[in-house]
C-alpha cells in the first residue's frame, strides 16, 4: 500500500488547526449580534450571514495571544504551539 | 476577569475524588497550597467540606466527564479545565485523568495546574504574558518560586483587592514619610548583600554605602505579597531576607517570596505568648540572630535553626547603652546600629560600648 506520510501530516496538522481553533478560539460572543448578522456589503442583498471568523481569522488571534509572527497561516511555529499540552479553558470568548 | 467574582471572601472546596496517581495526602496537599497562593494575595479564606455542594468542586474525570458539557482529550493536550465563579458548574474545577499526576517535575505537577485552574475558578481568563501563572499551556516551575507573576497578582486583587488584615488597613492615600524629615524613623532595616534597606510603612529606602544614591520604592514593586508596614526584617546567612509583621514572617530571596510563606512566627521557636518582634539582626560573624521585642532580646542559632536557652535576656545587660525599645537594628562592617525614634546608636558588638548617638536618617546624605 502506497504510503503519502506527507499528505497525512498535512491532514492531520489541518485537524489540528480546526479542533485547536475550535476549542479555543471559537466566535466571541457578542449581545448585540445573536451569531447573525444583517450582510451590509451589498445592499441589495438583504440576506443573512453568520458572524463566524474565518481560520484565517481565528489563526491571527491565536498568534498575536500567544506573542508568535502574525501570519495567519499554519506555520511550524504555530503548529508547535498548538501541540503544547495546556488548560480547556479558550483564550478569547465564551469564558465568561 | 470576570467581574464581580464571588460576592464572599468565604468559599469553601470540596475533593470529589482522588488520582490514583498519588497518594491522597499529596493530592489534599497539593490542593491546599493551590488555593494558599491565591489565599496570600486576596482576602478569600477557602475552607474544605468533605460533604455536599461546595464552591468550588474538584474532580478527576477522562473523555465525556459527568454532566459537565466539556470533555476532555485523552493523554496530553488538554489537562484540565474550570469554571468561573457562579452556581452550578461555576467554581468548578475537573482535572483529566487520563494525565500523569505528580507531586513533582514529572509528568503534570498538579499544585501547578491546580492553582491555575483555581485562577479561574475565581474569575481570571488567560494571560498572554508567558511569566504569569494564568498563561494557558503547561509549564514547570520550580516548587520553591512563588507561581504568580505580578500579572496574575493585579488580575486578581482587580477582582478581590489586597489581603485585608486588620493590621494591614491604612488610609487610602499615605503620605509617602520624608526620608530627610528631623523627626525621621524607621519600622525595620536590614542589610541586603552591600546594600542597606530601611523600611516604614509602605516604603523602602535602598542605600548603597559607597554611592550617593537613595531609592526609595514601594514594597509592593518588589514583594508584592509581602504586607505593607514590615516591623522587623534581618538578612540571613543563606542570602535570603526574613520580614516580620505580626505574628507573620516571610521568606524573600533576591525578588522571590519562597512559598509557604507567610508563616507564624511560633515554627521558629517563640511561644504563643509573642505576638510580634521589635527588631532583628543576624551576627555575620557568629551565625546568630537577635531578636528584640519590648526591653529583652531572643538569640536564634542559624545554623541548628533553633532557639538558644537562657533567652530572653534584658537587652541592656548586654547591649549596655541600648536603654531604650529597639525600632529596627542591622550590621555593617562589623558595628550594629540600633534606632529608636530619630535617633541611632553604634554600637560596637566587641568592646560592649556604644561607639556615638546620631540622627536616624545619617545614612540617607541629606
């Protein structure tokens, strides 16, 4: 069986990201805005989208928390961080 | 933070169940000084209960843990987690059991991580200062060092204020004392390797003999915990500095306050009936420590760690010319200076004379 160690430690550092980012750096919780939001960038589009940060977002967030490069990316330095063993209590939001 | 905390300095824990990983005396241990290092900073007082729903519950748990809507990951990752202050899950604190506990630098020291999670239990988020103990990933620390950086320290009396002992109260804006003031004195002095050190209230004066310089700071910069108000403090043969206050004592070296710290003074050999202590020096040359309260004097042996017998003795008898209570007292190059009021003494330790009278603040170059 063909083995692709390559594509497994990108798959696996991508899960990493997503349950990291989830566990900690999930959307912080805003009164005024229920988790939607009225979409202004086009007003004639009157639709609804959902408040989420985008990873790449989220990823910013946990850099500047932790004082590494602001990068945005899943950078081996950041890659590192994530893999540190550490408190479940999330950095930003929902805490309180 | 999460403000307002709890709305009582009383909050009581209770250990739902034990690691199997240590014995349950290191877990209650362990435990217990987790909530001192928050206890030595705030006014809270925590109480354990074996019974019923306390404020804080601790438990050990694996995956899905409980009715608690967290779970936890296995080995490594996440550790544990808490609560903040609040009924319910509030207050809580579940550790995962799938980690290696230790009372020591293996695995997961769990004094380390309990007095983190207890942070948040009280009301503290994470710090993104990576010398604060409320910083989110593990990290070992060496068990003699004080976790809390002052990060974690204004975090936390943001929440609860300072330690309140009634002795500690004073007005909510002294005036800083004059150190050149004619009527100048001192609660404690002491020397610090070259330098010398005069305490009053909230104030430390650091002098360096052979320099002009006087610097004059707030305790507090450099021993957050330590209280305001020192009456008596002395440098001891290991480099480490002893503060009194009270019945009080801590254990400082260079800018850390050793834990465990404060401890009664009784653990050093004074009986129940000593409620405080004038003035304390340590004899560089002999090892041993004087200690003055009223008109009499302790001498403790350093290096058995003990209280010498025929003590105490009239500080007259042996100090003839020292007639009065002593305020602060410290030695240098061999003579002792004792003070009271605005006035010194020098007193030389081997010819038993004072050596000349002059005004406390000779030392501050006014």
């Amino acid at each position: 069986v063909p083995v692709h160690p390559e594509n497994d430690s990108q798959e696996d550092n991508a899960k990493l990201v997503q349950d990291y980012l989830n566990k900690f750096y999930a959307v912080e919780s805003d009164p005024n805005q229920l988790g939607l939001k009225i979409n202004v960038s086009d007003p004639k589009k009157l639709g609804w989208k959902t408040n989420a940060e985008s990873t790449t977002q989220k990823l910013q967030k946990m850099q500047q928390f932790f004082g590494l490069k602001v990068t945005g990316k899943p950078d081996t330095e950041t890659l590192e961080m994530m893999k540190k063993p550490r408190c479940g209590v999330p950095d930003v939001g929902l805490y309180g | 933070v999460t403000l307002p905390g709890w709305k009582r300095n009383n909050l009581t824990y209770r250990i739902v169940n034990h690691t199997p990983d240590m014995s349950k005396k290191d877990v209650d241990k362990a435990v217990e000084k987790a909530f001192e290092v928050w206890s030595s900073v705030t006014p809270l007082v925590f109480s354990r209960i074996h019974e019923g729903i306390a404020d804080i519950m601790i438990a050990f748990g694996t995956k899905a843990h409980g009715h608690c809507p967290r779970y936890f990951d296995g080995p490594l990752g996440i550790l544990a987690h808490a609560f903040p202050p609040g009924i319910g899950f509030g207050g809580d604190v579940h550790f995962d059991e799938d980690e290696d506990w230790t009372a020591g630098s293996a695995g997961f020291n769990l004094f380390l991580v309990a007095a983190h999670e207890f942070g948040h239990a009280l009301g503290l988020s994470h710090s993104n200062d990576q010398r604060a103990l409320m910083f989110p990933n593990y990290a070992y620390v060496s068990l003699s060092e004080f976790p809390l950086s002052p990060d974690d320290i204004s975090g936390i009396q943001s929440i609860y204020g300072s330690p309140s002992n009634a002795p500690d109260k004073r007005p909510p804006t002294p005036a800083s004392p004059k150190a050149c003031g004619s009527h100048m004195s001192f609660n404690a002095i002491t020397t610090l390797r070259r330098e010398v050190i005069f305490l009053k209230g909230r104030h430390l004066w650091r002098v360096y003999p052979d320099n002009l310089g006087v610097e004059r700071e707030l305790i507090s910069t450099f021993w957050p915990t330590v209280s305001p108000g020192i009456e008596a403090a002395y440098e001891n043969n290991k480099d480490q500095i002893l503060f009194f206050k009270g019945n009080r004592f801590w254990v400082v070296s260079g800018y850390r306050v050793l834990l465990g710290y404060p401890k009664s003074i009784n653990t050093l050999g004074f009986p129940k009936g000593v409620k405080k202590i004038d003035a304390a020096v340590c004899n560089k040359n002999t090892g041993k420590t004087d200690f003055f309260i009223g008109d009499k004097y302790w001498r403790f042996d350093e290096n058995s760690q003990s209280m010498e017998k025929g003590y105490p003795r009239q500080t007259v008898k042996d100090f003839p010319g020292i007639n009065q209570k002593v305020d602060a007292v410290f030695q240098q190059k061999g003579l002792f200076y004792f003070f009271h009021g605005s006035k010194q003494w020098e007193f030389d330790p081997t010819t038993k004379k004072v050596i000349r009278e002059i005004k406390s603040n000779s030392w501050f170059n006014c």
